[in-house]
C-alpha cells in the first residue's frame, strides 16, 4: 500500500467545517486503487487545531494514475478558475508520502 498524508493546521473553532468538508465522498474515493481515508484530529493546542488525513492506495502506480487523471486535473484548474483560494481558517498544510510496511 500507498499512503499520503496531509497535515492541516487549522484555526479554532473550526473543527466542524473541516470535519464536514472532509467527510463528503470525493472522485477520488471512486479512483480504482483507492482503499481509505481517515480524518484524524488533534486538539490540544490552545489557538489551532491539527488534522491529519491519511488516504491509502492500492500502491503508489495507483496514487499517481489519480493524480495525473482528467478528474483531478479538472478539480484543482476549476478551483483555480473560480479563484478558490485556501480557506483563510487553514493556516497550514504539509504533505508526506509513504510506503506501507507492514501491519504490527
């Protein structure tokens, strides 16, 4: 398996429309060699809160088929477009790839 992770530190009192924009159904939970998503949350810091998405691929040749895909492409240049920025309420976004390993 595949694993990308996102980061999202997010300003307080926002957890609920993170949570909601997260918990729709997407294109790419339709992609084939999708397998899952998780939306996990951290709030202990006293002015943000931090998300963490970990989405799981069949294997990486899965990943990067969704990535370059019409579907995906069309999204983020329709963001773009309409001048969709970041919600200003997202402070801070990092992305991190990994190979699954093993199951302990």
């Amino acid at each position: 398996m595949y694993v990308v992770v996102r980061t999202m530190k997010v300003k307080k009192g926002h957890q609920e429309d993170v949570v909601k924009r997260f918990s729709k159904r997407t294109l790419m939970s339709k992609s084939e060699g999708y397998v899952k998503s998780f939306l996990l949350l951290d709030s202990k810091h006293k002015d943000y809160d931090m998300f963490r998405q970990e989405i799981y691929w069949k294997d990486k040749r899965a990943f990067f088929v969704w990535e370059g895909s019409p579907e995906h492409i069309a999204m983020h240049k329709a963001k773009k477009e309409s001048g969709h920025e970041r919600p200003e309420e997202i402070l801070e976004v990092t992305r991190e790839t990994y190979e699954f390993v093993g199951e302990i």
